[in-house]
C-alpha cells in the first residue's frame, strides 16, 4: 500500500488524456474557496473545486512536476489524489512567449473592461506562467 512507504498515487487527467500518473510524497494545488492546499498521504477524504492555479507535486525522487490546472476538481483518498480538470498542461508543454502574451493582452483589457472572462484568462496565463517558470522572467 502506498501510504505505509509515505507515497501516494497522484494521477490528473484531462478529457483527453492522462497527463501525469505516478507515485508522491505532496501535491499543492488551490481551491476555488480561494486557499492552496496541500495533500500527504494518509490525508482525510476530500472533493474540492478547483480554480485556475499552479499545481505542486512533490515527486519521490525529490523533483517537483509543477501544472498549470484551468479548473477542475479533486478527490483525495488517505492513498491517492486525482485531479480531473477540463484543460491541464504540464510545465514542459507550456509555451511561455505566448503565455505571456496572453498575460499582457488580459491586463490591457483589464484596464477598460472588469469581465469575469478577462479575468478568469488573466488567472490562466498567470498559472501558466507560474508553472513553467516565466512568471518573474523578463520577456
């Protein structure tokens, strides 16, 4: 059993594909009440919503696979963590010179427009971002 050696199965899946699958020690991701929250094994049943954010898990061999998650939930087991999410991408498929363009063209239609649409793809470039790296970096 996974939780006896301090792992966890981990597993985020998206319509159209599995796109990660192993085992962990941590995973950290965000809920839509607004709060990250962290997941080890041995962690209480959980089934949250989750809103655009740069996920954390905490590899065994000690690296991390960082995600940019566009929705979705999570169901926890004292073994496992699913994520099930619309539209994932892992850090190595993240193109950070459009991410941030897309960053860019949110803020400048932040400033005349406050819509729940720019918003919410302002979140997304920013997870994007966050998750491959690129936030901090200059263009």
């Amino acid at each position: 059993m996974a939780e006896a050696s301090g792992t966890m199965r981990v597993e985020v899946v998206s319509p159209e594909r599995i796109l990660f699958s192993g085992e962990a020690k941590q995973v950290i991701t965000r809920t839509l009440e607004g709060g990250e929250v962290a997941f080890l094994p041995g962690h209480a049943a959980f089934l949250g919503a989750l809103t655009e954010n740069h996920t954390r898990i905490y590899l065994v061999d000690g690296s991390i696979q960082n995600l940019a998650v566009h929705l979705g939930f999570v169901e926890v087991g004292a073994d496992h963590v699913t994520i099930l999410s619309d539209s994932a991408e892992l850090e190595q498929d993240i193109d950070v010179a459009r991410a941030k363009a897309a960053k860019e063209r949110a803020e400048t239609q932040m400033r005349t427009e406050h819509s729940t649409e720019v918003e919410a793809d302002l979140r997304r470039a920013h997870a994007r971002l966050s998750a491959a790296g690129g936030l901090n970096s200059s263009h």
